[in-house]
C-alpha cells in the first residue's frame, strides 16, 4: 500500500519524516486528529525492521491517542512519533536535538512526551529545541516519568472491575498475572502487592523480572507461561496485539486489566474475550493516567490535581463498562463510541468560529 493510501485510510492528517545525516536521525511523526486540541502521543524508539514496520506502527500509535484523550475528556487530539533505531546503542544529545527541531516546526499541532525506548532524560534534550514537549524531569519544572501515573490510573481501574466483579474493590487476596514489569508494571506490581494481591510475573527482559521479584517477593514465570496463569485477572503490560486468537482461548482469569497500547489483535478479539465469559476492561481508557498526568503539565503541574484526575480513571470506566451493559456491545466497541461521540460533539464546537481561530 502506497503512504497516501495508509494515511487516508484511518483519516490521518498529516505524517512528518525527518532525517538527520549527523546523528543518524530516521523519524515519523503521525498526527492522526487536532479535532478536540494539539495531538499528544509519546516518541517510541524502536528497532523496527522496515521503515513500512514503523509507518504502520505510527499510524496505528496516533490514532490510539485520539480516541485515549478523548475518552479521557481531555482537550487533546492524537498523535505519535516513532524513532527508528535501537535506544541502547542509538541515542545521543544531537539526535534527540535535531528530533525536538522537526518537532518544534510543527509550532505545537503534535506534542511529544516519553514513550517505549525513550525517558525524561531524552525528552529534557527535545525540550531545549522545541516547548512542545512534556514529561520533562521534575526538578526542571516537569511532572517527570509518567509511568507511575499509569500505574496509578490501572490500579484505579483495577478496582471498579472488582467492584463489579466481586462486590468489592478489595484486592487482597486476589491473584493478578502481570505481562511486563517495566516501567508501568513495575509501579503497577508495587501497588498490587501493598494491596496484598497475589502477584505472577514475568518479562522477556530477565534482569526486569529479577529485579521485580527481588523487590516485591513476586513470583516470576517465563514470558509464555503467563497466559496460562490460573488468575483472577490477566494484565498485560508489555507490548499490543497480545489478546488474539491464540492467546484467548489460554487465558485462564475473570478480567483482564493492562497498560499496554493496543492489546487487542482484532476487533473480533473483543468479542472473542466477551464469549469467554472474560471482562474486558478497554486498554486505552485504563492506561490514560500517564497522558492525564503530562496533560496537566501543560496546564502548570499539581501534583494534587493530577492525581486527582488520574484516579478518575475508575470512574470512567465504570462508566464505559455501564454504557457496554446498557447497549448490548463490547467493552472496546463502547469505549470507541464513548471517544467518537465526544470528538463529534466537542470538536464539533469549532464551528463557532472566535477571533484568533483559524481564517479559512
Ligand atoms: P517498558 O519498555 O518500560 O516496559 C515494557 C516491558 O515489557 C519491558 O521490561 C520488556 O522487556 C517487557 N516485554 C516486552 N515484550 C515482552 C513479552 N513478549 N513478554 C514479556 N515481557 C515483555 O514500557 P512501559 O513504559 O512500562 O510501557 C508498557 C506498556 O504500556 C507499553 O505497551 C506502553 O505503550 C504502554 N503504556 C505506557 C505508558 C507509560 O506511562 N509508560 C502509558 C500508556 C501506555
């Protein structure tokens, strides 16, 4: 399929590539939607094995973040950027340099915040060519790593899908499978485990692993034992398309509960989760707390009141999980159409054109 093609067929807006010779820079930047306010959506480094691989990736990214800010109330579009090369090996100050110039030609229609491969740090270097990122340290007037917010808005959602589950958000005892214990999964493991849940883990990355069981006396599995975890809930913190037609009919929990972007293969896998009788809490709404959180950066960080609204999270999908029941859908199909009523409604306030707005 030809770039237009890819770009026009899920409404894109606009895609950026940029190139640096001097450090080796190979980015895109996909805006999928400006409709609610500026597309937000990290910067993923990844080794991605074709550049059609990262496009694709892209494009899928951004416009996750359309309906993620959307379904959150937030007053933000979608978008993403991918970095193609490894973030062990691959870094450097003029990299992350040049990449915060080609942002900042955007003048603020895309925002950049952390993502898989890239942390505070790099996001401090983008910062000095281009205001247009967030998630900068804290000690230089940021809201820091986000990751813990996410954890926090997870463990949030984690509770509204006991209370329906179980009667209760009490999750002592409960016994929860988590796939990745990076940088989300870990804090998500820390406040598991203070809620005296039972915790299985495990991570590709052993040292990851090591480190979670040492910290928080976990028991560990290897990466492809977790899905067939006896558990009341499956959390998939690692990476998307892991709920698909293999890996449903092994899963042996109640709900499942994870940050990971994109966890559905399919649509049909929603269904497919449904019809075993397996609660699908939707990935985009539970992970939000991370992008709530740089969110409110934007806005001159509180801490009190990000968390505040990151901790809504359990109420937002308390409420999708309501909308799900009383249309006769799927839990993804009603949060897609919580997202699209509020980008048609909200965005459609524009049209009461003020000074300032756009000429055209
Ligand atoms: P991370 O890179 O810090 O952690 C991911 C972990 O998953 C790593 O330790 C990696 O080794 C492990 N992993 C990769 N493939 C695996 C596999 N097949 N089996 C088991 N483990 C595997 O990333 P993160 O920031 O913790 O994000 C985790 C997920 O949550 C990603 O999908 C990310 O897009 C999503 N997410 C993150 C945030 C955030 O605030 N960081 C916000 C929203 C969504």
């Amino acid at each position: 399929m030809g770039v237009f093609e890819s770009i026009a067929g899920e409404g894109h807006e606009q895609v950026l590539f940029g190139f640096d010779p001097v450090s080796g820079l190979k980015t895109i930047i996909a805006i999928h939607s400006t409709d609610l306010g500026p597309a937000l959506g990290g910067t993923r480094f990844f080794p991605y094995e074709s550049e059609d691989d990262a496009l694709t990736d892209v494009l899928r990214l951004a416009k996750g973040m359309t309906y993620k800010a959307a379904a959150a109330g937030l007053d933000l579009g979608g978008g993403k950027a991918v970095i193609i090369g490894d973030p062990h090996t691959d870094k450097s100050e003029r990299l992350f340099r040049a990449y915060g110039r080609i942002v900042d030609s955007l003048q603020g229609r895309y925002i950049t915040a952390e993502d898989v491969g890239t942390d505070v740090a790099d996001m401090e270097l983008v910062r000095r060519e281009t205001r247009w990122a967030v998630g900068i340290p804290v000690p230089e007037g940021g809201s820091g790593d986000p990751s813990p917010a996410t954890a926090r808005g997870l463990f949030a959602a984690l509770k509204t899908v006991s209370e329906r589950l179980w009667g209760t958000d009490d999750l002592a005892g409960r016994r929860v499978a988590v796939q990745g214990v990076g940088k989300v999964g870990h804090a998500f493991v820390r406040l598991l485990v203070e809620a005296r849940a039972e915790v299985v883990a495990t991570d590709a990355y052993e040292p990851s692993l090591r480190r979670a069981m040492d910290d928080f006396g976990v028991k560990g599995v290897e990466p492809d034992a977790i899905y067939e975890i006896d558990c009341d809930v499956f959390s998939p913190c690692a990476l998307g398309a892991i709920l698909n037609e293999d890996t449903i009919p092994r899963l042996s929990c109640q709900a499942v509960v994870g940050s990971a972007n994109n966890q559905l293969a399919t649509e049909a896998d929603a269904d497919r989760l449904a019809d075993r009788g397996i609660l699908y809490a939707p990935d985009f709404v539970v992970n939000a707390g991370g992008l709530i959180n740089v969110y409110e950066e934007m806005r001159g960080y509180s801490r009190t009141r990000a968390m505040h609204r990151v901790d809504s999270i359990g109420e937002a999908t308390r409420r999708i999980l309501e909308t799900a029941e009383r249309e006769s859908i799927n839990p993804h199909q009603a949060a897609v159409r919580v997202a699209e009523r509020r980008i048609h409604e909200i965005g459609d306030l524009r049209r009461f054109r003020r000074s300032g707005d756009d000429r055209n």
